[in-house]
C-alpha cells in the first residue's frame, strides 16, 4: 500500500489539535484530517533554524482581528499539495527565545503564501519552501495563547516523534518481511543471497535490533495510553528506527548489486529516500542530547 498524504494531519497536527485546540477548532478540523479531505504540512524549519527551532524568525504582528505573517519555511513535507499548514512563528522578539513564539493554523491559500519545492535525493519533490508576505492569519487560526508557541511545538514533535515513529516502526516490520523473502528467493544462476554468512549475520541482527525496538514502543505505546502523550522514551524510538531503516536498505543494496540501482527498483528509492530518516523530526545529534537529558538525566550541556 502507498504511503498516504495525510502523515502530518493524522499524526501531527491532529494530535496537536485534540491537545490545545478549542472545541470550535477540534469540530473544524479532525474530521477534515481522518477523513483526509484536507492534507496539512509543518511550516517550523527555517533556513537559520532547524536543530536550534526555537531561534525562528518568521515574524507574526497584530493587526486588528488578526495576524500578519511574514518570513520564511524550509523542507516542509508535502507543502505542495497542503491546504493547512501548522505554523511557528515570533510574536514577541523582545521575549527570551521559547517565550516568544506562537502557533498558528494557517490556510495554504490565504494571499501571500508561495510555495516553491524542492527536489530530493530521490528525485521527488516531497518537500518545498514556503514563502509568507502579508499573509492574514484570523486569531481564531492560533492554538494555545500568544507565547504558547514552544509548549505547542513540543507536543506536535512528540507526537512526530512517537505517534508517527511507532507507526513509521510498524511498517519497518513489514519491509524486514518483504527484504527477507527477496534475499531468500532463488536467484537466476547465482546463489540466494541469504546463503552468504555475512548476509544472514547482518539480517539477523537487524530482526534482534527491530525486536527490541518493538519490545521499546509497547511500553511508549502504553505511556501514551495512560497519558495522551508520547513520553521522552519516544525520541529513542525515532533514533533507533531512523538507523534500522537505513541498515536495512543498504543491506539490501548490498545484496542485489548493480539491480539496486535501477530506477525502478524499491530498495533503490527505500535506499535514497532514507539518507533524510536520521535529519526529520530531529537530527540523530539533537536526539541523543535529549536522550542524555531527558531519559537519562544527564545535566544540560552548555
Ligand atoms: C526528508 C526531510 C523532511 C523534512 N520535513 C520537514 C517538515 O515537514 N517540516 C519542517 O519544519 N522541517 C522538516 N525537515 C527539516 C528538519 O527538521 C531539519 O532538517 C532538522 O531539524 C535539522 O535542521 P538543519 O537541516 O537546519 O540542520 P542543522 O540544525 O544546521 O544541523 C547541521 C548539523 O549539525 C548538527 N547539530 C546541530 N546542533 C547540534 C547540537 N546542539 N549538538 C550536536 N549536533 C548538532 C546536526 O545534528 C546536523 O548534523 C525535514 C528534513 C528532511 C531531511
């Protein structure tokens, strides 16, 4: 089954909505997202600030009933085709740097939003900049209050990070199966790959390392349960599952030679397409930090 195009409304925005939206902005816009009538993107990055996210820039300013938005998103994931997009922005650049930041739900249509993409590794243009001048953003559009925006962040990347992970986890079991009947298929005067010992080494230890990250989400999925929320625990889900996938697709590379590099090839795009795994949602840096800090209790780093 192809990937949807709902990924950042069911298992971002949404979440984030059912968490600090009001009842008014809950009825607008989870149905649209379960239904997947309207497709949302993530509007955080900026060229300045990824890794350091509480450093945007992109300035929102009062105007009678509203806001006005100006600035700059980068690497947005399916903005091309977005009708809304979640949208961090500085609405107090006199406020220390987490205090001074606000979200919004902005329509991808309002005047003055333009989209450019940007073509991958893989050839596709899943992501692209998001250009904003003047763009009116109704006060009604604002999740949380002014000021609330870092708090609201942290649990759509929670929610990224874990709703999203244990999911993207999910299906990383599947592709294992599928690489497993490839590399076990007889293949046309050669030997099945799988009878090579490195091979069925390097498999193998994949299929522990997946199991174990099984064994990490069903307690993440049990604190989420209790909680509503993806606990701290989830930032190691996405390291180890962002790492898994890029071993297995290069094991998979590895073992069909020169085939790996056909165009049409799944494990050729799977390959590609896994380079940004250990960059979204938080570089593999940033979440061993939060790891040191967060699971483990380390002190801070300066
Ligand atoms: C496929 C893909 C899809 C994406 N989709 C979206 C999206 O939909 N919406 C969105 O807003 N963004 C999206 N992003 C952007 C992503 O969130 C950022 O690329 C990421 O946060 C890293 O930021 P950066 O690219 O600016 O790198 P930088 O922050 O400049 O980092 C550069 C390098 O420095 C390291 N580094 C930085 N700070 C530290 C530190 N404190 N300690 C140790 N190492 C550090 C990083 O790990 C990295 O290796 C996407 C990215 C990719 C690759």
């Amino acid at each position: 089954v192809p990937d949807h195009l709902g990924v950042v409304g069911l298992d971002m925005a949404g979440p984030t909505i059912v968490d600090w939206g009001r009842d008014e902005q809950k009825r607008r816009f989870l149905p649209a997202i379960l239904r997947c009538d309207e497709i949302w993107c993530q509007g955080f990055s900026e060229p300045e600030s990824g890794s350091d996210l509480a450093s945007v820039r992109t300035r929102a300013e009062r105007e009678g009933d509203g806001w006005v938005v100006n600035g700059q998103k980068v690497w947005s994931s399916f903005a091309s085709f977005a009708d809304w997009c979640i949208l961090l922005v500085r609405t107090d650049p006199a406020a220390a740097k987490h205090a001074g930041l606000t979200y919004l739900l902005v329509d991808m249509r309002s005047p003055g939003v333009e989209v450019r993409p940007l073509r991958q590794i893989t050839g596709d243009p899943e992501f692209g900049e998001i250009f904003f001048t003047n763009v009116r953003v109704p006060t009604d559009s604002m999740l949380g209050a002014p000021g609330d925006g870092w708090k609201v962040a942290m649990t759509t990347l929670s929610h990224e990070r874990g709703t999203h992970g244990i999911t993207l986890a999910a299906r990383l079991a599947v592709e294992m199966r599928t690489a497993l009947s490839t590399l076990t298929a007889p293949a046309p005067s050669e030997n099945r790959p799988f009878d090579d010992p490195i091979v069925r080494d390097r498999f193998t230890e994949l299929w522990i390392e997946l199991r174990a990250l099984e064994l990490v989400n069903r307690s993440a999925l049990a604190v989420l349960e209790a909680t509503g929320t993806p606990g701290p625990e989830t930032t190691t889900s996405k390291l180890h599952w962002s790492e898994l996938n890029q071993l297995l697709t290069a094991l998979m590379g590895d073992c069909l030679g020169p085939a790996a590099l056909e165009e049409s090839n799944r494990w050729s795009y799977a390959r590609l397409r896994a380079r940004g795994n250990t960059i979204e949602a938080g570089t593999s840096e940033i979440l061993r930090n939060i790891i040191a800090e967060r699971v483990i209790g380390l002190p801070r780093s300066r």
